[in-house]
C-alpha cells in the first residue's frame, strides 16, 4: 500500500533538464538529486509499506509518474511466470510477475503482482531470464552476481549493486494492469524524463 505523505515541486524546468541532457549527450549529466526532483515526470515522496513478513518500518522512497498504461490482465498472469513489457520508453524492459508471495507495493487480491526494470542498477547487466520462482528473486547479475528481492521493492541480497531494483508503480482495474509509475532511476537514464542517449 503507498500513502503519499508529500508532493514536491520540481526546481528546475523540464526544457533545463533536456537540454543538460542533450549538451553532454550521455547519461552522467544530472546528479540524482536533480532526477528526482525534476520536471517532466510528477515526484512523490511517498511512505510504502513492507509486507508483513518485512520487520522494519516503512521505508521512505521518491517515484516518478508516467502516462498510464495498459501492460497485462490478472487473469492471464501465472504464477511465477514473468511478462515481459516496455515502460515507461520502448527501450526500458521490464517484467511483469505474479510472486505468490505478498510484496512490497504488490497489486491483486494476494498483492503479490509486482513489475521490476531488468537492467541491473550497478553496471547495467542484463537481469532478463533470471527470475527465480522458489525465492521470488531476479537475478544474479551476469556481470557481478547481484541478486534482488522482489518481494521487498527489489533490495538487494547480494552482489555488488548498493541500490535497490527500480519497481514499476501499478495500478489495477476490474481485471486489467496498469503501469503508472517508476519507484528508482533505470541504469542509463540521467533522468527519466527523456529517451536514453
Ligand atoms: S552490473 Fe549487475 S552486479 Fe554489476
């Protein structure tokens, strides 16, 4: 469940941010203070509850909001089997997974729905086909081993990454699927406000 405790206004404007993007052309040009603070995308912070099995307090975390958009039904999802889906840009994979176990900002009437990006936070390694059912984990990493939780907003449990796995906010409706949101920065995005250089 994600109460929203805060909304926060952007400092810069969105035609500052693409053009720092665009002069340096590469995804090193905003710090992150700047990305979760920028226009372009709405910016929450937002207080999300752990599932019960987590023993900490809720942690606190910024999210960016995108169009919403159509990525699966409830009824055609199978348990520990991932989609995979594009969003908030064609070129940000992500995958769609129904855990079987309840999660961190999961949707569905188990909330065990989740959607995480497949490029690792840390270098960019390529996450894709290597969920695990038995643990409700993505990965390890080909390129450093980092392995993420799903069920906790995407921890990490090992490995080299110090961030944790930028989720996919959904939203559900009757039976279908909806992508809302990014909770994190994609590996390669300065800012997620534009297309990737
Ligand atoms: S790129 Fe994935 S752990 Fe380094």
């Amino acid at each position: 469940m994600t109460n929203t405790v805060i909304h926060l206004q952007p400092e810069g404007s969105a035609a500052d941010i693409n053009a720092n993007h665009d002069d340096h052309g590469d995804r090193q040009c905003m710090s992150r203070r700047n990305f979760l603070l920028a226009g372009g995308a709405m910016i929450t912070l937002a207080a999300i509850g752990l599932p019960a099995t987590a023993d900490a307090a809720p942690i606190h975390a910024l999210k960016a909001a995108y169009p919403k958009t159509r990525i699966g039904s409830l009824s055609a999802l199978k348990l520990g089997v991932p989609v995979d889906f594009a969003y908030p840009y064609p070129d940000v994979r992500n995958i769609l997974v129904k855990l079987g176990a309840r999660a961190g900002s999961g949707i569905g009437p188990a909330q065990d729905i989740v959607a995480f990006n497949q490029q690792c936070p840390h270098m960019g390694g390529p996450l894709d086909g290597t969920y695990k059912e038995k643990h409700q984990v993505l990965g390890p990493c080909p390129l450093h081993l980092t392995t993420f939780d799903l069920t906790r907003h995407g921890m990490v449990i090992s490995g080299h990454s110090t961030e944790s796995l930028p989720q996919i906010v959904l939203e559900v409706q009757g039976d279908d699927i909806y992508a809302v949101g990014v909770q994190g920065l994609v590996y390669g995005y300065s800012a997620m406000t534009a297309r990737r250089a």
